[in-house]
C-alpha cells in the first residue's frame, strides 16, 4: 500500500511551487482550467454510467470530489489493463476517497495501438507460449476503435478457453467468459468507452472521473499553450534537441531514439490528427489541413498533466523513467522547478508456485557457486555431514597442491596444460558433489525453463480478480 501521508505532503509542495505555467497561464487561469477539466471530466463519467446502463451494465455512482481545491491524475491508453497499470487507478480511486481530494484518470486516447488486445498463455507444439487476440478493429488510433461484433468476442472466448485449458489454468477461464460477456454486451461500442466501462464495472472507481484527452485539447486554454509553443519555432526545437542531446551524454545513452527523437527541420511536438482518414503523423509548422487537429506528442502530454493541470499526478513503471528528462528539459527551458510525482505500480503472474519453485532453484545453483569458490570457508557448515567433510577436505587439499604447482616458474608450457587440466577435472568433480548434496527436484526442466512465458506480466487483470 503507498504511503499516502507522504503523497499528500507531496501534494501541498506542488501547490505551493506552482505560481504560473510557463509564464503562459496565471494562477487564476489555471484554477479555471480546472474547474472546467473537472466539470468536463463529471460529465463524461456521468454519460459513461448512462451507456453502461443502456447496454444492460450497472455501474457504480461516481461521487468523487468535485473542486478543484486539490486535484490528482493518473492516465493511460485505452487498453484492457494489466495489473500492473491497473494499480495505479487502484490508488489513485484509494487516495480520493482518503483524502477527499478531486481525481481524474485520463484517457490518452489519441495514442495508436491495439486496444482490444487480450494476452493468454497457451502450449503451441509442446512449448509454453503467449499468445494474444484483439476484440477491437485495425483502426490505428484508440480514438477511433470500436469493439468487434458478439460473434467474434465469442471466439475469441474460445480460443482462450483452449490456451488455458493446455496450462491448466480451466479456474482463469470462468473468469474470462464472464468478462467477455460483459463486452457481448459493448459490441460494437467505441473502444475508449466500452474499456472504460469495463474497468469501472470490474474494479473500484467511484472515487474518481473519466477524461479522454481529445477532450482536453478542445480548452481554449490548451489551445493557447499549442499556438505558444508553435510560435516559439525553430527556439522551442534547438533547445528541445540541445536538451536531449546532453541528456543522453550525461545518463550515457547511446540509442538516439531515447528517451525521446531529436525534433527533425520544421518538425513541432504534436500529431496532426486526420479525422477523415483515422490516422496521424508527425506536424511540421505549416498550415493545419481541414478535418484534423493537433494531439501533443508523450513528453507534451506529461507537460501538460504534471506541471499544469494536476497537483499530483500518479506514473506507472515507464513514465517514471522519461519523465527525468521532462524535469530536465523544463528548468532549463522554462526555468521551472518540477512538480514531484508518484508511481505505482504491480507485478501479478499466472503461474506463482512454478516461479517459487523456479526462485529456489536459482537460490541452490548461487549457493553451489559460493560454496564452490570459497570451499574452506564452507567447510565447517552444518551441511556437510563428517564424510563430506573428508571428501571435501581432500577435494581441497588436492587443488590447493595443484595451484602451488602451477606457480612455479620452471614448469614448461605442456606441464602448465596438465596441471590446469587436472584443475578442471578438479573442479568438475567438486560441481557433482555439490550438485547431489544440494540437489533440486525437476531439476533439468528448471534449468531449460522459458523465464519469459513464466515472468510475463501483461495478461488482462481480470484473469486475476
């Protein structure tokens, strides 16, 4: 459970550093950038409950606070959440509740991406596998998803039915099927709302609000930090690029494409968004065609969230980690001291007693090593019983003479090859011993385990609850 005596503390620093945003907006623009966020926010979770209940889904009354007194975020795309991403709403509908403080989750729904995608494990020709099925449409963007026809989620109930059933997971499949119902339900539904719902159906979130970002980005305010920022030009790029380019020195980062790409000629921080053809790419400064927008590219988002519209904004395992570049970047661009954030986070695995079994042998295969390398030391252990004491005594006092023998400096280049294979052999029956002394049950299936079928953490968090 987080400390969230230590995240409101957090909070009321943020709220006190925070005099204006980038010398753009002023304390009372932002106060009422919120206030019409949150009422923006109320209102899609409210139109939200109203679906739901149309397609035959109860969902529970949101009765989170509605000022803008104190406010904290969290955001992710529109997939279907592992548990891992799932945490941080968790906390984020935990701490209001606590605190009686105002809470949105945004919908980064302007992101591309498979929203539908559903992980399960399976055995495919005698291998573990994860394996994966959409219920969405190949639109690009989240924005424009939609769910897939009942027909199809009932397939796609099936072909998970069958992976689980071949890696003994049948208690998961039950779990499944009444999700999958759920979206029988959504067929058909724009993607954004019917994950949505989904989620707040299947996981507590009365405590907090709905936001998507395209919604965002229709403010008069956001359109005013757009229009700044694209008339800062080729400033806003050189020192954006500068910014990265020692970043990278200073954190010995090699790949250009981290933790963002340089800026190419003429190229701003947004999407154009393509309404009529569903799809984006990069804005150069130039005249915006009709039927499109702009979406900020991820570091503009996070700007946008953390250093403006919340007091506290909740990361996930990844965002942490580019996030230190957007602190970087703003104090020396902005002169802005960054707002401190939280992250959450959880890792949940189908398969606990297999990685305990797998954990506890990585354990024995260290201790053979130690105890290989530091034999002397070992010697008196309560391990070893008095005759492996003696066998073990002799296996050292061997290679002890070995070694004393290999130092010598007459000994010609054949009698140095002898001697270090003696050593070897040496050490090979040493491996053996311990190997039968601490020997580990299914050994050789542990040893040719698939660590990343048995360690993946992206199944849905449904499969879990």
């Amino acid at each position: 459970m987080p400390d969230f005596a230590h995240w409101e503390n957090l909070l009321v620093e943020n709220q006190h550093r925070l005099s204006n945003f980038l010398n753009i907006f002023s304390i009372g623009e932002i106060h009422r950038l919120r206030e019409e966020i949150i009422n923006s926010a109320i209102s899609y979770t409210q139109r939200l409950e109203t679906i739901a209940f149309e397609h035959g889904i109860i969902l529970q009354k949101a009765c989170g606070v509605t000022s803008f007194n104190k406010l904290i975020m969290t955001g992710h795309q529109p997939t279907i959440y592992h548990s891992g991403i799932l945490a941080k709403n968790l906390s984020l509908n935990t701490f209001a509740q606590e605190t009686k403080t105002a809470a949105i989750n945004i919908i980064i729904d302007t992101d591309s991406g498979n929203g539908g995608n559903i992980y399960y494990p399976s055995i495919l020709n005698a291998e573990p596998e994860v394996q994966s099925i959409s219920i969405s449409d190949n639109s690009p963007l989240y924005l424009y998803q939609k769910i897939v026809g009942s027909n199809e989620i009932e397939n796609t109930l099936n072909l998970i039915h069958t992976g689980l059933t071949t890696v003994s997971l049948n208690f998961v499949t039950a779990k499944s099927k009444k999700v999958l119902s759920l979206y029988k339900q959504l067929s058909g539904m724009s993607l954004c709302e019917a994950n949505t719902i989904a989620r707040r159906y299947l996981s507590p979130s009365n405590h907090y609000y709905e936001l998507p970002l395209s919604l965002i980005l229709k403010s008069s305010y956001i359109q005013t930090l757009f229009s700044k920022i694209l008339a800062d030009g080729d400033a806003f790029s050189n020192q954006y690029n500068q910014a990265l380019h020692t970043y990278r020195l200073d954190h010995k980062i090699k790949n250009n494409a981290n933790p963002f790409p340089d800026l190419k000629p003429n190229e701003t921080p947004f999407w154009l968004i393509d309404s009529s053809k569903k799809d984006r790419s990069s804005f150069f400064n130039s005249t915006k065609p009709e039927n499109c927008f702009l979406a900020p590219k991820a570091f503009l988002i996070t700007l946008l969230l953390r250093f403006c519209l919340s007091d506290l904004f909740i990361h996930g395992k990844g965002g942490a980690k580019y996030d230190q570049f957007l602190d970087y970047w703003v104090s020396i661009y902005y002169k802005m001291q960054a707002p401190s954030f939280v992250s959450v986070s959880e890792d949940r695995y189908l398969f606990p007693d297999i990685i305990e079994e797998y954990e506890n042998y990585l354990s024995v295969l260290s201790r053979r090593r130690e105890i290989s390398g530091h034999l002397e030391k070992h010697l008196r252990s309560s391990l070893f019983n008095t005759a492996d004491k003696s066998c073990l005594n002799e296996f050292l006092n061997s290679k002890t003479q070995l070694l004393s023998c290999l130092q010598k400096k007459d000994n010609t280049s054949t009698q140095r090859k002898l001697l270090g294979k003696e050593i070897k052999a040496l050490d090979l029956c040493i491996k053996d011993f311990l190997n039968h002394k601490l020997a580990v049950p299914n050994e050789s299936k542990l040893a040719n385990m698939n660590t990343d079928f048995l360690y993946f953490r992206e199944y849905p968090f449904f499969f879990f609850t």
